[in-house]
C-alpha cells in the first residue's frame, strides 16, 4: 500500500500523538452532548492572527469557551465587564459638556490546569486471557471519561455546588474528598444571594431562606409549572436578570428572547406532570422550526413556555438529609455560609435538587495548548515492564469558572452571578432511589 493511502500511524511514530489529539479535540468539541449543545460554534476563517490564536465562542449562549494557544501568558486569563450604567438625558438647552455619565469595568479571573486519566491497557497475559481487545477499547474508554469530566466540571461550577449524589457516573468526587478542589482547578462559588430561590407551595417561588438554620423547604415544595409561572415574574422584575441565550439560527430569538432552565430529571418529571405539558413540548417543537432544527430545541424532554427552553440537566446536583448548602447571605460580599438540609426530608423519600436558569455568559471555560500537542488535548501511550504492559493516558489544558461581577446598583457593589439563576426545591425519591 502507498504510503498516502496509510489510514494509521506506526507505534513510535512521533506524528502519532498529534494526529490523535488532534482528532479527539475535533471529537471532543463536536460531541453531542447537553453541554456541548450549550456552547455556540467557533468562529470561522482567520482573519488575522489574533483570529488564529484566540478565538471565542459566542457571548450569547451559557458557555463561553476561550481557546488560547498563545504562549508566555501564565495559567490565568482575566475576564472584562462594562457595567450597566444608570443615567438621566439632559434636556433642551441645558449644559451637557462635562456632564458624562462615567463607565466603569468589573472583572473576573481564572485558571487553567492539567487534567489527566490514565487508562491500563493490561498485559500479556491479559490479552490472552480476555476476548477483547484492550488497546482497541482503551481510546473511547480514555475519552468517555474526559468528556464526563468536562461536563461535569461546567455543571458543577454553573451550579455552584457537587451535590451529594455519588454514583458511578460521576467522575467528579463530592467535597468531602482531599483532591476536590484541585480538580476544580478554580473555586466552585455558591449562587449570590441575588440570584438563588426555592421552590414553594404556596407562592409558587421565594428568595432563599432558613428555617432555623434549615433551608426552607418542606414535603410539599415541589417545581411545577406554578415555579415556572412565578420564576418569569420574578425576572421581569429582577435587576440586570441574565440575558437571553441567542441559539445560533434561532429567526425569533429577538422577538421572542429565551433563557435555558436545566431541571434535574427528577424535577422535570414533576414540572411535565402538568395536564398542559403536551402544549409545552409543542411550543418547542415550533420553535425548532424557526432555529433550523437545533438539537437544544429538539428531544423527548424538552419544553417551552413563558420565555423559558426547559430540559433535563444530565445528572442531578442533589442534597440529602443533614447535607450542608453554601449560600450567600449578604448581597455584598462573596461570604458563604453554611445550612443543612431539613432532616424532616426523610433520606429515601425526600431530597433537594438544584435547577439552573441560564442566559448568556453563565460560565467562562478556557482551553490553552499542550507541550506536546500544539492543541488542548493530548494522548499519550507507553509501554511498561520491557513491552509486556502497555498504559494510555488521555490529558486536557482548561479550566473553568462561574462569570460572576460587582455590578453597581444604587450606588452599592453587588456580587452577581452573571449568568445563571438557581431555583432549589424539594424532590420524592420513590424506591429509595438516590
């Protein structure tokens, strides 16, 4: 055979790890997964190199991603924001020289790390003893678990906690492990006391609160659709509320703006056992029609109504019995503190979920190059013990981080989440499921 016509690299082969990297970054990006669905495209052509070095996705969708192969900058990137200005016109003939309303800038930072999964691929024996074949599997295996951790690691910032579900699908440790924190990479910062809420029985929706030192929330403060109903006047009425998400090909996402909620599956199924839940999953399906059949807009459990685009997150960011929640008490200051969840809640019938309203600009994730790749992503696959073992490793340069800003209101900082509103309530677990 040609050696054009080769389909893969030789062991050894030093393009071999670029052109594998280089394909799961393309692999990665374009996966079709929830939180991909979250970010807008790349922009295309290279006009100039500053296009070519740094490019970012659109500020209209919840996911901003950064990509920086630039070399020389340090493991942190700054993030700017105009404020929101307030001011009054100058009317008729009055002086309006020297009378400018000043801008002022906030900003927000963030880190990026080295994440890395090392995958054995087993040994001599091992490939005699299994019929199947490691090394063939290792790849996707290695991938599987990088994409969990990506996506896990934007849920978890934009929810601003873990979460105390702890099965085998979370790749992701709750905060009682040592490595939390470093794996991360920057600080998960619960919700600012100006954009956290609670589900309720009797008003539909109200602003975080204690019962004693117990989140308020009781057996019957479940979401539904009267959550949904209350949460749309709440932003109508919300100072600097999230801004509507732009889905890329959407023709009535200025006339008719949207904001993504995210509810758990299990609060979804609360929400969709409205006797009206056929209409909202036919509001969806029309708006689908006019974004060019977008796949946020598209899917069994997907909804529309009242200005939200209602979906099932991937996984729940779930509280149990005695579990604590971090909550801003103050709207000045980024000082958490500390209240358990209720223990009338029974562990096995009840717990607390934690739904997400996103706009745009919810969270910043930014993607730097690898030594050995040129690219985010890198592979690595080396042989063990004189060639009898053989170890992959599959690695990504990225971080991730809550946009969040001191916005100027009446003249008083306060500490907003830019982005994402979290709405807490109340969920059965029939069967004792967790």
């Amino acid at each position: 055979m040609p050696a054009s016509a080769t389909t893969h690299a030789n062991y050894g082969d030093t393009t071999n790890m670029i052109q594998q990297a280089v394909g799961l970054f393309a692999a990665h990006m374009q996966r079709n997964s929830m939180m991909a669905r979250m970010m807008g495209p790349m922009p295309k052509g290279t006009a100039g190199a500053s296009a070519t070095l740094r490019k970012q996705t659109t500020q209209h969708m919840p996911i901003v991603t950064c990509q920086d192969l630039s070399k020389g900058d340090g493991d942190e990137i700054t993030f700017h924001l105009l404020n929101p200005m307030k001011a009054k016109p100058i009317m008729g003939s009055a002086w309006a020289e020297g009378r400018g309303t000043a801008m002022s800038l906030s900003q927000d930072k963030l880190r990026v790390n080295q994440a890395r999964f090392p995958v054995s691929l087993g040994d001599s024996m091992t490939d005699i003893r299994s019929p199947a074949d490691f090394r063939t599997l290792g790849r996707p295996a290695a991938q599987n678990l990088m994409d969990r951790y990506v996506d896990q690691s934007l849920l978890v910032h934009m929810a601003g906690a873990r979460g105390f579900q702890d099965n085998m699908e979370w790749v992701i440790p709750t905060t009682a492990d040592a490595d939390f924190a470093k794996i991360m990479v920057n600080t998960v910062k619960a919700p600012t006391k100006n954009r956290h809420f609670l589900a309720d029985a009797t008003d539909g929706v109200k602003a975080f609160a204690l019962s004693s030192s117990d989140v308020d929330l009781g057996t019957t403060d479940l979401l539904t659709i009267d959550t949904v109903d209350a949460m749309r006047s709440v932003m109508d009425s919300m100072a600097l509320p999230p801004p509507p998400i732009q889905v890329p090909g959407d023709m009535a996402a200025e006339d008719s703006p949207l904001r993504l909620w995210l509810m758990s599956p299990t609060q979804y199924d609360s929400f969709a056992a409205s006797s009206t839940y056929r209409t909202y999953q036919a509001n969806a399906l029309a708006r689908a029609a006019l974004a060019k059949q977008h796949p946020l807009f598209l899917g069994p459990d997907t909804a529309l109504w009242n200005g939200f685009l209602i979906k099932k997150m991937p996984r729940p960011i779930r509280f149990y019995t005695t579990n604590v929640m971090k909550y801003c008490a103050s709207a000045t200051t980024e000082t958490e503190s500390d209240a358990t969840i209720a223990s009338a809640l029974t562990l096995g019938t009840y717990a607390v979920d934690r739904s997400l309203i996103l706009g745009g600009q919810a969270v910043a994730q930014a993607l730097a190059a690898a030594r050995m790749s040129g690219v985010p992503f890198f592979w690595s696959e080396k042989e063990l013990d004189h060639g009898d073992k053989v170890e992959l490793l599959i690695g990504a340069i990225r971080g991730v981080s809550k946009i969040r800003f001191a916005v100027k209101q009446d003249d008083v900082d306060t500490i907003t989440d830019y982005g994402v509103v979290v709405v807490d309530s109340t969920v059965k677990t029939p069967g004792g499921v967790l």
